[in-house]
C-alpha cells in the first residue's frame, strides 16, 4: 500500500516558548511561558509574507540600481515579514502595544533581537510543524 502523503502535512501554525538571551525560559510573572505562535513554512500566509519580502527586496534593488540592502533596511524587512507570519504573542507587554504593531516592534528592538532569532529560526524549521511535533 502506498503512503498518502496529505498525511504528513504540516500545521498551519506552531507554538515558540521564547527563551532569554542567556537561553533562560521567559515567564511572565505568574510563571507561565512567553509564547509566540507563527505561521508555518507550509502555510498560505507564510507564503505571501515570503513572496511580500522578496518583493520589497526586488523593487527596492530596481530602484537603486543593484545597490546593498543597508542594514537598517534589512532589519526592517526582516521584521516586517516575521510581524507578517506572527499569530499572537503571549505573555507580553511592550509599551502597552498590540497586535501587529506590537509584533514589528518587538522584532525591530535591537536590544532584544534574540526574540527575532528564534522565531525567524522556528518558523523556518518544517520539524516544528510536523503533526508529530509537540511544539505545533
């Protein structure tokens, strides 16, 4: 009998607990996990936030000629497109923001820009959408 591959389709969505920098799990004052939930590599809205940033890339590149991403607008396109993927994020406050304007500012902090690493990793990883994930 031959496999049916529709049964190993990812989730649509699939849940981050974030860690701090020093790989700590972020809680909030309750003790409960910080969580970011994402779109996946497999889905529709992943893959028009992924065709939105490589269209900002491509005009932005026709515009200049060829010329380098700087790296201010790279870290804005970046965070663009994980506020793009992003579901929720719970557990968090960030001046009182929400929504995608809390998820672009969050990405685009600097000063926490291990929370990007490891939801723009995540998200890329098909394994943490698997049906037999625990983490989807």
């Amino acid at each position: 009998m031959a496999l049916n591959l529709k049964t190993l389709a990812a989730s649509e969505t699939g849940v981050l607990e974030l860690r701090n920098g020093d790989d700590t799990p972020l809680t909030t004052d309750a003790g409960l996990p910080v969580t970011v939930t994402v779109y996946g590599p497999g889905s529709k809205a992943f893959a028009a936030a992924k065709a939105a940033q490589q269209n900002r890339l491509i005009a932005k590149l026709q515009r200049r000629g060829g010329a380098e991403e700087s790296p201010e607008a790279k870290a804005k396109n970046d965070a663009d497109f994980l506020a793009s993927i992003t579901v929720a994020m719970d557990g968090v406050d960030y001046d009182g923001l929400t929504g995608r304007e809390l998820f672009h500012a969050v990405y685009s902090d600097p000063s926490i820009g291990f929370i990007a690493e490891q939801v723009a990793k995540f998200s890329g990883d098909w394994a943490n959408f698997s049906k037999g994930s625990a983490k989807s």
